[in-house]
C-alpha cells in the first residue's frame, strides 16, 4: 500500500491567512496546496484574524470576567521585542461560581 506524501510531501498549516474571506483562503490554498494537504483551514480571517483578541473580547463580555486591575496588562511582543499589541487580563468576578463560567463554554 502507497503512502500519499511518498509522492506529495504534506503540509500542516497552523495560524490565519492574510486574505480577505474563507472563500479567498479556500481557492488560493487549495490551488497551491491542495494536494500536499488533509485538511484546509478556514485562514481564520475577518473578525478572527486576530485571534487573541477575538476570544478576549467574547470572554471580556461574559458577566462573571472582568479585567483584573491587579495584574499589569500583558504585552504580545515581537522577535525584536516591540510590542504589537496589548491585553488586560481577565479574573472571575469575587462570588461567581467557576461552575457557572464553565457551563457556558461546554
């Protein structure tokens, strides 16, 4: 029995995709790569392109979090240490169960 990277080596692809849509991420991939590959991501683009922030901010909005204003806010740095961009990090609000949070996520 053959195996398909003994012909194609296979790609892994792990992050967004600086394109537009899931449509445009699609095409250019699957011409490209689509046979070196299993799966094709999505490209993560539109409001998730920033993914860290993308879940900040849906986690920023649940009633039991809040921006914990003990903790400085955390810096995302680059290879050459210049700061991309910033984040306030989040606590559980004082007497909100943890049961409660989790019931939301699954």
């Amino acid at each position: 029995m053959n195996n398909p990277s003994d012909n194609h080596p296979m790609v892994h692809l792990v992050g967004n995709v600086p394109l537009d849509n899931a449509e445009a991420v699609f095409r250019t991939l699957g011409d490209s790569l689509g046979k070196h590959m299993k799966r094709l991501p999505d490209g993560e683009t539109g409001r998730r392109k920033r993914w860290v922030r993308f879940i900040h901010d849906q986690l920023k909005t649940h009633p039991s979090l809040e921006v914990d204003p003990d903790i400085p806010v955390f810096q995302f740095k680059q290879w050459d240490g210049k700061v991309v961009f910033e984040i306030e990090l989040l606590r559980i609000k004082e007497g909100m169960a943890i049961a409660r949070l989790l019931s939301c996520f699954g």
